[in-house]
C-alpha cells in the first residue's frame, strides 16, 4: 500500500529531523488514508517540530479519535464528564428534595 511506503519513508524523514520532507510524505500519505492514526499522529509529530502548532494540534486529535486502543478516550467523550456533571449538578437538588412515593 502506498500510504505504508510513505509511512516508513517519512519516519526515516523523521529520524534526521527533515521535518518537511516527513509532513510532505505524511500529508500525501493522510489524504489517501485520513483514518489512519499513526500517520495522523506522525503528522502531528512533524507539525509540531516545525512550529505549525494549530495544524499539529488537529492531527494530533484526528490520531487520538482514530485509534483503534479503547483504552484511551476520543475528543467528544473527554469533553462529556464536564457536561455530564453540570447537567447532574442542575437536576441533583430537586432529585433529593423530593420524597419517593
């Protein structure tokens, strides 16, 4: 697959610090495979070192949403527990106030 070829081209990139090669590869590499994370997340990397912090902070989102690991939590359900709590907080005094039948 092509986006693999770029993959591993772009970690060389990487590996000496050519960070423009590395997000020339990784975004030709993205645009054939946009779910895939680790070339988000690689992508992020190389944004990041070249000072492109907004560009870098949505690819690094996109490889956060995009990883297959359940052990780490996507973008809307990070944001849920504030919501989530604030909405309890809301309905919690009238829940207790009112005595059960």
């Amino acid at each position: 697959q092509r986006s693999a070829k770029r993959l591993t081209q772009a970690k060389q990139a990487i590996s000496k610090e050519n960070w423009k090669a590395a997000v020339d590869l990784l975004q030709e590499a993205v645009i054939q495979d946009p779910r895939h994370a680790e070339l988000q997340y690689r992508l992020g990397q190389a944004l990041l070192a070249m000072g492109h912090f907004e560009e870098a902070e949505t690819a690094l989102r996109m490889a956060r949403d995009e990883d297959v690991s359940p052990l780490r939590a996507l973008t809307p359900m990070r944001q849920s527990p504030s919501r989530f709590s604030s909405s309890l907080i809301s309905v919690w005094p009238a829940a207790i106030s009112k005595p059960s039948s």
